[in-house]
C-alpha cells in the first residue's frame, strides 16, 4: 500500500498553491471587502453568493451550507477526492516532489482511481495529438483544413487521431503501466473478444476536460464510410466523465465568460473552434446532450448570476434548431442572466458561416439580438391562424404563461404589451391583466412559473414543485435584541438599499432568526437582491412585494418599507452596525451549535467528524473575531 505522505509536504502544498486560485478555477470570484472574495458556492444552489474566500488565511466558508476549510478540503469536495489524491493533484500543479513515510515513493500504479483515469486521458490525448501527423490520419487533417482549421488551430485544442487499429491506444498504455481495469473503466478502450481495444479507432479526436482543465473524455468524429458507428461517438459515462456536466471549451473559456459576463452556447466542436478563432472566446458547447441543469449551474457560477450577464444560445434555424432553443427557454428563469438567440443567415452554423463570410460574421452572428422569450412567443403565436378570433384566443392561452414565467415585473408588462402587437389584440390591458393573472396564480402554487404549452382556457399551469412557504415559528419579539436587528437591517434593506448592497445579499435566510424577517429576506432575494434597488427603488419595492407568498408576508414588507429607523444618523456607519451584528450573532450560534453536537457526542465522535468540526469553529472563531475588530469592513 502507499505509504502516508510526509507532513511537511503537505504543508508545503498547502502553502503553494493560493486557495483563490484553485477557487477561481471552478467559480468567479469578486471583492467580499476585508480582503475576502465571495462567489456562488459551488455545494449548493443559491441566487446570492454566501461562499467567502479569505487569501490571507487560506481559508474558505460559505455561510450559506455551511461548508468550509483550507484548499485542499475544497478540491477534496468538489472533485469527490480522498485526501492523498487531493495533495497528490496540487503537489504536481506545484512541482512539489511528494515524500511517503511508510513506503518510499508512491508509484503511479498506487495512486487513487480519479488520478489514474485523468493521468490515463492525459496520456491518451497526447497519443492521439501525435497520430494526427501520421500518413493515416490525412483524411482528419483534410476534413480540418476543409473547415478552416489549420495546423496551429488543431494544436490549440489539442485535437489528435486515433489511430484505426483494434488495440493501438490500448497496447500503448498497458506499456505505461495501466492496468486492463482501468483501461475499461476509463472508457478508452471497451471489451474485445481477446481482451480490451480501443473504443476509438479511425476518427478525429476532441479532448474534454472539466473546468478544472483535466481531460476527462474524448469526442469522436467519424471519418470513413466503413465506420459502422454514429457519426459523433463520446466517452461513455465513467468516474471523471458525465456528459450532464461537461461543457466543451470550458477551460479555455471559463475566464474570459468571467471577465465579460458572457456565454456563448453553440452546438459542436468546430463551432467552439470557429468562434474562439473568430474571437469569440466565450464559446462553449455540450457533449452528446442537450443543455440542462447541471450545466446551467457551471455557468451561473462564472457568470455570478448578476442581472448584466448574458447567455446567447446558437442553434441552426431548422425543425431541430427551434427545438432546441425551445428546450433552452425551459430552463430560462434557472438564470439571473439575460438569454438570447442567434440564427445564423441561411441556417448556417458558426463554422460554417466563418467559411462562408469569416471572423467578422461570426462576431456579428453572436452580438445579442433576439431575447430568448421572444422567439419562444413567436414560435408559439406563428402555430395559430391569427386572422380567427379563436385562432387569437388559442394563442393567447399558449403564449400567456411564457410571458408570466419573466422574472422583471417591469419587463413581464412590456413584453405582454408586445404580446398583444403580435396577436393582433387592440384591448392590450387584456392580455396584461391575463398575464398578471398567471403569474399571481403561479406564486400563489409555488411554482417557478407557468409552462409554456401549460393548459389552456386559462386555467393555471401545473404546479412543479411544493410552494416555498413563508417560515413557521415563534412570533416576533420586539424586545429581543436579535429580532431589533434584525428589523432595522430588513428596513435599511428596503428603505435604503445603498447603504447595505451588496453586502446585505450574501445573507442567508438563516441569519434571520425570526421566521417572518426570513421570509422578508427571501422576497428580497427573489427580487434580485439589494442591487436592484440602486436605481430605482419604487420598481425594487414593487419587485419585493410581488416576490410576497401571502398576504402576510406582503403586509409585514410593506409596513418595513415606512416605518421609521430607531438611530439618530443612517448612514454607511449605522448601516454597518446592523450588518455586523446579524452576522456575528448568526456565527456565534454556528459555534454554539457545532461546540454542543460535539459536546453530547461525547467520546463517540470519530476523529475525522471531531477533526473537522474543531476547524469549522475555528475557521468562524477567526470570522467572528475579525467582525469585533473590524466590523463592516470584515463581510
């Protein structure tokens, strides 16, 4: 067995590496103030980021989940790694030479499975690098250069050959010293008759890595017409590889999405390769499937969720491209960011339209033009006989509940005004109070929002899921001093939102003891957060109220947005002071609660439980220390 690793090294490794680097890798980071950085934690979902980073001390927490630790304990969680395999990945980004003190030198062969299948397709793609220079592989270089794609750009993304022999690859790595196990379970090579081959032979290969930059999978392209199998063949689903939540081009990509607050979502790996040739190096595309879920979450953590962002999806303008691009709208409302749709002239995709017209086309192609929801509506009105009466009605009763599904009040009335345009409709406080009315109907439920395509003759949409209900529990206690707070936090937050943005939307619902001031809490942030209110701040409080599950949680919104303030001067110094105590009493209770779990386990605890609660309360030990000495400048 591997022996353990030498307790220097680790600390040299975790010295090595800064924690806001690796962090940066996987989500954007921006100033949290007190030289911390805060982003949207990447071990749950949230609209807010509550996910700290402190430089300084190594350190990261997010008050939200309530995760936390140094920089290994956050490649360890986000890659599902065990410890040595987390020192053994950054001791090599650091060139540290590792020391085991029970064996000697850990040999490749002992290294933990998720090393071994990245070490795997690292070797892998370097293989297939070189054969494309080979005589066999002209047919991939011809089909490269018939694209536009030259000897430099297939170097840039690594794009190789595999060779169209049953066991190249596989005879290759076996004299690497990888087992036939881990060649199966890799996904390179599959099950012969005599024992593994290659599970690509004779195709142009694209290598996929995660955002972390490691390759974890390979796209195929079929070259001869005795090729048997489909024309794209992936990796199958393995340890490293889950086409769910791999984008293509995403390590190339994920800084400049960061920088600009954009992505570009196209739909093959010559279009990835067009647009960031052409110079739009935001593109990014999936592998095998169509965008969902998991790939919205990457996205959200690089574009921070903030209202600026863009996502502008590329489809062809056929039957299946409008498919797809509804499919898009489905997820919509999981963004913060403004999607959009761009059709290219002619149906062509970026590659091609960079052949046909070059660079500039493709520049123009993805420069936002057509919202998302827009071409949903007109998808939807373009199905009915509008010159009918109930043509008009059909479509009104289709189109409605996308219109409803608008995140921006503001937006949702103008664009059930267009609505109305495109129908044909002269009553346009019709369709309006008809949209207002699903969207009440969808709150009142506990959707997201209706479907489109929802039932029709106006009943409303489907319910998705349980209504999030306002939080049960104690009633307000006005004499607490936490409640006092906690109140006058919530009214500067509505009242003068300037004052406590943006610190006041990296608060959790959690931080608000009183089950009503939650509840205030999340309508903010369903309102987009103390950010909105900066320009205007009727709009904002309009927003807030609507985000309101019930009357009672509208009422209580309503009567902290009038009430006066208890202190003498609100200012950025009062403000402060609210912040900084509803915070350190909610870390205060985090150690409390930590310190009793600990406390009734007693000598039960097993130590790696024991081990990471005592770094948890010292790690907000730290935080709350750093609240009493610096205050707001401390968030």
């Amino acid at each position: 067995m591997a022996g353990r690793i030498n307790d220097d090294d680790v600390k040299a490794v975790r010295d090595a590496v800064p924690i806001d680097a690796v962090v940066s890798e996987y989500l954007q980071l921006r100033n949290a103030g007190g030289g911390n950085l805060k982003g949207l934690c990447p071990f749950h979902d949230e609209k807010s980021p509550s996910f700290q980073v402190s430089p300084s001390k190594g350190l990261f927490h997010c008050f939200g989940c309530q995760e936390g630790g140094d920089t290994i304990a956050f490649v360890m969680k986000i890659d599902h790694l065990t410890f040595s395999e987390t020192v053994e990945r950054l001791a090599g980004q650091a060139g540290i030479t590792l020391r085991y003190e029970e064996g000697g030198y850990n040999p490749s062969h002992q290294r933990g499975e998720r090393i071994r299948l990245v070490e795997a397709h690292k070797i892998a793609a370097d293989f297939y690098r070189e054969q494309l220079n080979g005589p066999e592989a002209e047919a991939g270089r011809r089909f490269l250069a018939e694209r536009g794609f030259d000897q430099d750009a297939a170097a840039h993304f690594g794009v190789g050959y595999s060779p169209a022999g049953w066991d190249h690859l596989t005879r290759y790595l076996r004299g690497k010293g990888f087992t036939d196990r881990e060649l199966i379970s890799s996904g390179l090579s599959q099950d012969g008759r005599r024992g593994p081959i290659d599970r690509f032979r004779g195709r142009l290969m694209w290598p996929i890595s995660d955002t972390s930059g490691d390759t974890v999978g390979f796209g195929a392209r079929k070259l001869r017409e005795d090729d048997n199998g489909p024309k794209y063949l992936n990796t199958p689903e393995t340890a490293i590889y889950k086409k769910s939540q791999v984008l293509y081009g995403i390590d190339l990509a994920k800084k400049d999405i960061a920088k600009a607050s954009r992505a570009v979502v196209v739909e093959g790996y010559t279009d990835v390769m067009a647009c960031h040739l052409a110079g739009v190096t935001t593109a990014i595309a999936t592998c095998g499937t169509s965008f969902g879920n998991d790939h919205i979450k990457i996205l959200r953590r690089l574009l921070m969720d903030n209202g600026s962002a863009r996502v502008i999806f590329t489809f062809d303008g056929d039957a299946a491209g409008q498919k797809a691009a509804l499919r898009a709208f489905e997820d919509d409302q999981k963004f913060a960011a403004e999607t959009y749709i761009a059709i290219a002239p002619d149906n062509m995709d970026p590659c091609d339209l960079r052949l046909a017209k070059g660079d500039d086309a493709v520049r123009d192609l993805v420069e936002p033009r057509t919202p998302l929801f827009e071409f949903a509506l007109r998808q939807i009105v373009g199905r009915y006989d509008l010159e009918t009466p109930a043509g008009r009605a059909a479509a009104l009763d289709e189109a409605a509940p996308v219109v409803a599904r608008i995140k921006n009040s503001s937006s949702q009335h103008e664009v059930a005004v267009q609505l109305a345009g495109l129908l044909g409709i002269l009553d346009t406080q019709f369709v309006v109070k008809r949209v207002g009315q699903l969207a009440r109907w969808a709150r009142d439920r506990g959707e997201r929002g209706p479907q489109p395509g929802g039932p029709s003759r106006g009943g409303p949409a489907r319910q998705q899921e349980p209504a999030p209900r306002a939080p049960s529990g104690p009633a307000l206690n006005l004499r607490s001093p936490a409640h006092r707070t906690e109140r006058e936090l919530l009214k500067l937050a509505l009242q003068k939102p300037a004052l406590v943005s943006p610190a006041f939307d990296a608060y959790g619902e959690d931080e608000f003891t009183a089950p009503p001031y939650a509840a205030v809490r999340r309508c903010v942030a369903e309102a987009g957060g103390t950010e909105q209110g900066l320009a205007e701040t009727r709009e904002y409080l309009a927003a807030v109220l609507d985000a309101a599950p019930d009357d009672t949680v509208r009422n209580l919104v309503t009567e902290l947005a009038v009430e006066v303030f208890h202190g003498k001067s609100i200012d950025e110094t009062y403000a402060g002071m609210q912040l900084v105590h509803v915070r350190l009493r909610a870390v205060d209770r985090r150690i409390h609660d930590v310190q009793g779990s600990l406390a009734r386990l007693g000598h039960n605890v097993a130590p790696d439980h024991l081990a990471a609660a005592q770094n948890e309360v010292w790690v907000l030990q730290q935080y709350a220390e750093s609240l009493r000495s610096h205050g707001a400048a401390a968030l």
